[in-house]
C-alpha cells in the first residue's frame, strides 16, 4: 500500500480515500455466513486478483496520462480488495477451531463491505444492475415504433413529423441499446453516457414534430382563432427545443468528460438541469397556447358549426380520424410533459438519488410516459388525420411569419414577387389564386368546390394564402 501511495498524489482526494478504506474496515453490520466456498474455488480467486494487481502495478509505471493512472489505480484498489477478502475466506477453509474460523468471517464480511461500497462508488446507477428483460422489450417496443413511423410518414408524405419522430425514435432505440450494455457491464463509461445522452434529447426531436402540427391546425380551422400565425408556433417553439437540445447535449457532455476523470460532475449536471427546465416551459406554454386555440374552435363549432373555419379544408374536417388526431397529440404532451418534470427532478437531486437510481421510476416515469407518447402517434398519425393527398401549404415567407394579422377585406398590396413552382408546375408563393386557377385551367382543368378552394385532378387543396380566407369569413 506504501508503494501505491507514491502514485496517487496529485490525483484526486476520493481515490486516496479509497486506498485509506481497505485498511479501516466499517462496523460489522452483515451477518456472518456459516457457508464457505470451496477451497478450490477460492484459491483460483484469489490468484487471479493477485495476478490482477501486480498486472495493473506493471502497467502503472509506463502510463503517463491522468485518466489511464485513475483507471489503474482503481483496478488496484479493487484488486487488494479482493485479495483481502478471499484471503480471509481461504483461511477459513482450512481452519479447524470454530473460534477463529469465526473470526475470519468476521474479518471477511468486513472486507465484503468494502469492496461493495468501491463497487457502488465506481459502478454506474449506484450498482442497480438496469434489467436486461425490461430494458429488451423496450428495445422491441421503439423498434417497431420507429419503423411504423417511417412507413407511415413516406405513405402520407408527412415529412417534418417522419424527421422529427424518426429522430426521436432512433435515440430511443440506441437508449435502451445503451441499458443493456450496461446491464452487461455496469461500469462501461460509453454504455452509460450512450444511454444517458440518447434519452434525455429523444423527447426533444418528437416535440419538434408536434410543434409543426399546431400550425397546420391552425390553417385546418382557421387563422382568426389562433393567437400567432402558424409559422409562428413552429419557429418560436422549435427554435425553443434546439435551445433545449443543445443545453441538454452541451451538460450532458461537460458531466461526461468530468465523469470519465473522476472529477465532480455538478457543472455539466447543472446545464443539463437548465436544458431540462428550459423543456418544462417551453412544454408548458405550448400546451397554454394548444388548449387556448382549441377551446375558441370549440366555442365558435357550439355557436356556428363549420361555417365560421376555412372552408378550404373543409374535407379535412370532415375526415373521422381528426379529433382523434388532436385528442392523441393532447395527451402525447402531457406524457412528455409528466416525463420531462420527471427528469428535471432527477438530475436536480443528483444521479445518486433515488429518483435516479431506482429503476422502478425510470420504467414508470420515463420509459412508459415516451412509449404510450409514441404509441398514440404512431398509430394515430398526422397522416392518418389530414389523409395521404391533402396538401397543408404552410407559407414560411418572413413576410407571412412576421407580418400583421389579416383583417376582414384587407388585401396585400405587394404587386410583383419571385415566383417558384414546385415539380406540378404550381406557383407556392404568389399570393393570387387566379394565377393558379387558370394554369389548372389550362393544363388539367379545375373544378371550384363548394368552399371556395380549387380542387385539382390530384385531389389536392393548395392554398397561398389561407389567412385571408379565414379573415373573410369573420
């Protein structure tokens, strides 16, 4: 132990502390075990520890980097640890008095103590084993929900929501890949931070995707109930979750380079903390805004029915699956919402807490809260909602973000603007729809439907300018 000290110094105190516990056993609490393991089995134990510690000694006198010294250190210290402790259990095996057999036990669960408080020290979860099991099926779970979200987004065409959900599902899936490597390895520092990183920012991208549906909400019934303008919900919140994102990403790895030296961990806590609670609110607001829009569509349907909502999307209004739609984001929120506080608390308290440690909450608060949330949404998607050939233009112009409300007759004023076509030749940002009518006209024909939008051969409502209609109709 003399010698060992002569490489420790300038490193830091906890690990001095340890080399100091192997020769100040804690009080006996354990009971004593009348069992002893064979006197085969100990000695091969016991020998590979021995080889262990003298292998780590070697290594120790060539390796010039801090991390690989803390690393070898620690092998070290377990090593004697162990050595110790079977070394107990080896004179046991063969001691004929009872009394100082006794004895050695007592010593040996002492010793047993403090390997297991090292373990603990250095093992990941605070030695809570994650279950291989649960965290298996999980893995099946995400999987399939990932896959289901990218048929489904390339069927309806839902390409924001089959980005953002294809993100969220992928981290998820390497989460739980992370937890069952650590179930085969509680002390892999990549499996750990793998699994770490991966579910703290999946909800994050799977919010993004619901944050671009409250726009095209906003079109389906209407600009006049909305507090912003849709792009307007979709740039202020997601422009919030990369915030979000990267306060979470830059803590997460400020604590895993701290982690990796054995150094304290409490900034990079404290930035993911403010990326977690920067979430809660953002989460907060947005559901402020979701059931404030929903409820003036309500109060208007009571007194007015559809007349008084766009009546360019009327057919998606009509469409069965809708309110389901909007029932199922409604409570896909409050599940990540439920999830995010769940993880602010957590790393608030500290990755020792119970909250942390203690699997039952994690499968409870954060593996069922996201999994019912991605169930919901895979199966009743904005695809599902809307049908595959309804096209929801969402004009993403400064102009149109950033611009006034339309009030009743009010007409722009802008006369000449670039023009770009998409690959069916339809111009998507002049705001004159007897542009487009008559091209339609020309090259496919067009029918007018009973609210006022053009109806194309390809089934699709194409709209440049759906704030005007909305103001219309007020």
């Amino acid at each position: 132990m003399q010698n060992l000290q002569s490489y420790i110094d300038g490193l830091p105190v906890q690990l001095q502390t340890k080399v100091s516990a192997l020769t100040s056993f804690p009080s006996l609490t354990e009971t004593i075990p009348t069992t002893v393991a064979s006197y085969a089995t100990i000695t091969s134990i016991l020998q590979q520890a021995r080889a262990n510690q003298i292998s780590a000694y070697h290594a120790l006198q060539v390796v010039t980097n801090s991390v690989s010294t803390i690393s070898l250190v620690n092998d070290i210290i377990q090593a004697q640890a162990t050595v110790q402790y079977y070394s107990y259990l080896e004179e046991a095996a063969t001691a004929t008095n009872s009394a100082v057999k006794a004895s050695l036990m007592t010593e040996a669960v002492r010793a047993s103590e403090v390997m297991f408080d090292m373990f603990n020290d250095e093992a990941f979860y605070k030695g809570n084993y994650p279950s291989l099991g649960g965290n298996i099926a999980l893995l099946v779970v995400y999987s399939f929900f990932f896959a289901l979200q990218v048929i489904s987004g390339v069927f309806y065409h839902q390409w924001w929501f089959l980005t953002c959900w294809s993100c969220g599902m992928a981290l998820e899936v390497l989460g739980y890949v992370g937890r069952i490597w650590s179930h085969e390895n509680i002390q892999n520092f990549d499996a750990f931070v793998m699994q770490l990183v991966c579910l703290t920012l999946a909800p994050c991208f799977m919010m993004a995707g619901i944050y671009y549906v409250i726009a095209q909400l906003t079109l389906i019934f209407g600009q006049k109930f909305s507090v912003l303008r849709p792009m307007q919900y979709s740039l202020i919140f997601i422009i919030c979750d990369i915030i979000s994102i990267i306060l979470q990403a830059v803590g997460g790895g400020v604590a895993a380079g701290a982690l990796s030296v054995y150094q304290s961990t409490q900034q990079g806590s404290n930035i993911m903390v403010g990326g977690l609670a920067y979430q809660v609110f953002t989460i907060a607001l947005f559901q402020f805004f979701w059931y404030l829009f929903f409820f003036r569509v309500y109060r208007s349907y009571k007194k007015h029915g559809d007349a008084e909502f766009n009546p360019d999307f009327a057919h998606i209004r009509q469409r069965k699956f809708l309110i389901p739609f909007i029932c199922a984001v409604s409570f896909a929120v409050v599940l990540i919402f439920v999830r995010s506080i769940y993880r602010l608390i957590e790393l608030a308290e500290g990755w020792s807490s119970t909250l942390a440690v203690d699997e039952i909450y994690f499968m409870i608060l954060e593996a069922l809260m996201v999994s019912l949330a991605s169930c919901v949404l895979s199966f009743m998607s904005p695809g599902l909602a809307y049908g595959r050939h309804s096209h929801i233009y969402l004009d993403k112009s400064l102009k149109a973000t950033f611009s006034k409300h339309y009030t009743a007759g009010e007409q722009d004023s802008s006369n000449e603007k670039d023009v770009s076509l998409n690959s069916d030749g339809l111009d998507l940002e002049t705001e004159d729809n007897n542009d487009d009518a008559a091209f339609y006209e020309t090259h496919n024909g067009s029918n007018m439907n009973s609210g006022g939008g053009y109806q194309f051969d390809d089934q699709r409502t194409h709209v440049d300018d759906p704030y005007e209609h909305g103001a219309n109709n007020a």
